[in-house]
C-alpha cells in the first residue's frame, strides 16, 4: 500500500481484437475500476523484465502464453483513480500504462480473480457503453 500511496505504479494493458476487430474485455471484480469492463493487463513487478511481464500478465489474465514481440506498442497512458485496490479511504491510484495492442481469436474464461467474465465487444457498442471504463475508449482514438 506504501508504494500505491506514494508512487505511480507502471503496468501493461493487452488491448487484444479479434479477427472480425471485436475487443476482448474483462468485467472488473477488484478496485479500481471494479463493475467496469476493462482491458487485461497488470503491475510490472520490480526487477522483472517487460518481457517476462507481458508473458506474466498474459497468462495469469487470459491463460495463454503471449509474447511482448507478438504485440504492437500503442504508446503511454496515464490513468488516474480516486480508490485503491485495499479500499483505503483517501488513497488513490495512479498508473503509468504500457498499452499494447495484437490480433488474438478465441473463446476465453478468466484466469483469475481480476474479472468475473471475459467478451469480446463490437468497437460501436464498446465506445457506446456506459459501462466500459473511460480509459479503455482512450486506446481508440
């Protein structure tokens, strides 16, 4: 919590489409974000390399093996939140995000707690919904 209170902590997103250009997203089961549809992606972990998370990342999120050289960096984005995920009144969350966007098709089921569901969402309906988060329509511009 020490680091959450004090620091940005720097992640990677999976901005992952199918081959009909479909959005894989995830309902959030955890703060922040929690009861949005969010892309996969997690905290890069000290000491490990940006390969070795995106790897991480994939495989805890999704279940399967990904590379960071099968990806295309869509660049850096900065998303700010007003909870934590320790739900410790007045703490916010701040995240420095490597976004990473690459072809994946598909059925998929959570491979963790993170989501209580993953789908693939049409980019209309996805940019049109109230209930996807705000940082993730920012990967589309």
């Amino acid at each position: 919590m020490r680091i959450v209170r004090h620091a940005p902590l720097v992640s990677i997103d999976l901005i992952l489409r199918d081959a009909q250009g479909r959005v894989l997203l995830g309902l959030r089961e955890n703060e922040p974000a929690r009861g949005t549809w969010f892309v996969p992606g997690g905290v890069i972990r000290k000491d490990e390399t940006l390969d070795a998370a995106f790897t991480r990342i994939a495989r805890n999120e999704l279940g399967v093996a990904l590379e960071r050289n099968q990806a295309r960096l869509l660049g850096v984005y900065e998303h700010h939140y007003t909870t934590n995920f320790a739900l410790e009144p007045g703490v916010s969350t701040h995240y420095v995000v490597l976004g990473h966007s690459l072809e994946l098709d598909g059925e998929y089921a959570p491979a963790d707690r993170q989501h209580r569901e993953l789908r693939w969402w049409p980019l209309a309906e996805l940019m049109a919904s109230p209930a996807v988060h705000a940082n993730v329509k920012a990967y589309f511009p």
